[in-house]
C-alpha cells in the first residue's frame, strides 16, 4: 500500500515538475506586445511613389523615426498600419490621399502681393518658402509672377498623390511604463 501511495504522489509530483519547468523555460516576455495610442515606438520606412520614386527614408538616413503612437504626429495612414504591429514586423501599405496628405484643393491656390515678400528677396517659380501665420509655419511653392502678382499653392506637396510605405517596427516604449 505504501509502494502504491508513493508511486503515485511520484507520478503526481513529476506532474507539477514538468509543469513548473515548462512555464519557466516558456518565453515570457507577451508575443501580443503590440503598438497602442500613447506609446512611443521607432520605426525603419521606405516611402515611395507608385511609380517606384522613393520619396524618404530612415534606412537612408541611418537613424528609425521615433514618434508617439496616435497623437497626431503622423499623417493618418502611416499611423494606422504602425498600430497593431509588434516588434520586428514588417508590412507595406498603400494610403489614398485621404490617409496622407489629402487631396489638392484649388482653394489652396491664391495671389498675393509682391510686397508680402522681404524686400531683398526675389521669388522663384517652383521654390517652396515657409511663412508664420497665426497657425504657425505654412509652407508655399510659387507657381505664378504676373508683375507684382505673385500666385502660390499652400497645398502640401505631397496632397493629392498616393504613398506607399515599407514599414519595420524596430522598438516600442509603452505609454504605461
């Protein structure tokens, strides 16, 4: 009866052993670590045109981008395909203008005077000049001189055109922590 007994708090205690092994030896850190609003995560992207023009790089620039998840510091697309990612995933996205930089709005298009310039400066067609506003810093490309007219585009000027993205998630510091 003691052989029995002891037989089967062996078996039982066997059990418990490996069960104890197994969950120490699992991996512990959360394989559902992911990136939620808050947190602030870094980021290895290729960005490009559809027709294959690389437009930015953080590969090319040797160093991840580091931004706070959710907070408005990226354009809507970008921030959305980071959310949900874990660390060392990759994925490629394609954002409409709506999830960039929005579409081009003729109204963004005006005439100003000359004179809105600094007076040893001289405008070029194409250049893109930055003005502070009562909203902060606009930028503006010069498309027209007429005379003292001078046309700009306030448009961003990536709006109205589709961006694809190669998009690693290198790190993510958790809001929480």
């Amino acid at each position: 009866m003691k052989k029995l007994l002891l037989n089967k708090m062996t078996g039982v205690l066997c059990l418990l052993l490996i069960c104890v092994c197994a969950a120490g030896c699992a991996d512990q850190s959360q394989a559902t670590d992911v990136a939620s609003a808050g947190d602030t995560v870094q980021v290895d992207y290729k960005g490009y045109y559809d027709d294959g023009e690389v437009f930015d790089s953080s590969y090319e620039r040797g160093e991840p981008l580091e931004f706070v998840v959710a907070a408005g510091q990226m354009i809507p697309g970008f921030d959305a395909a980071v959310e949900g990612m874990a660390v060392g995933e990759k994925k490629t996205v394609r954002l409409s203008p709506d999830e960039a930089y929005g579409e081009w709005d003729e109204s963004l298009v005006m005439t100003v005077d000359n004179s809105t310039f600094a007076e040893n400066s001289t405008p070029v067609i194409g250049e893109t000049y930055y003005t502070l506003t009562d909203q902060g810093y606009v930028q503006f490309t010069v498309v027209a001189i007429n005379g003292t007219e001078i046309s700009i585009d306030t448009n961003h000027p990536m709006a109205g055109k589709t961006l694809n993205f190669d998009i690693e998630l290198v790190a993510i510091n958790p809001a929480d922590v």
